[in-house]
C-alpha cells in the first residue's frame, strides 16, 4: 500500500493544532503567578524600557510626552555629562 502524503498539508495541520492549544497551554503555564500590574502613566513621567537585558549598562531613560489609544511617545532623556574633576580616565 502506498500513502500519498503531502508535506504542506502536514505543516497546516500541525500550526493548525498549535494554535488550537496555545491559549490554554498559556493560561495553564501562569496559573501559579501573580496578577500583572499594568501602571498608570502620565505624560511628563519618566520610564525605563525593558528591552536590553545588558549586565553591563545601565538602562535608557524615556520622557514620555503624549499619551493615545495606540500606546506613549517616548523621548530619550539626554545623558547627564560628567563633571570636570572626573572626566579624566586613569588606567
């Protein structure tokens, strides 16, 4: 006996199944954690955005200066310049 199989049909039918499950795989997976605060934001306030995972430096602040339905508009806040007793480097 020879199965015609199509390879296409094969990958449909398995995404097809993923999506089916990935609801409540999620769900089941954070049942044990804690309810997400989302934090109330006001234009003016200063954020950090967690996108950079570097141990090495510090995280970019934002300014955010309007806020809408799609989300804020951040500005990156300039960097605060040494002062001149420690801009010296010694190696």
């Amino acid at each position: 006996m020879n199965l015609e199989v199509k390879d296409e049909d094969l990958s449909n039918s398995q995404f097809q199944s993923r999506q089916a499950s990935h609801a409540s795989s999620a769900s089941y997976s954070s049942r044990n954690g804690k309810p997400v605060n989302i934090p109330t934001l006001a234009v003016g306030d200063s954020v950090f955005v967690k996108t950079d995972r570097s141990k090495s430096k510090a995280r970019d602040s934002f300014y955010i200066l309007e806020l809408d339905e799609l989300g804020p508009s951040l500005c990156q806040l300039p960097l605060k310049l040494e002062s001149s007793s420690s801009s010296t480097n010694r190696y």
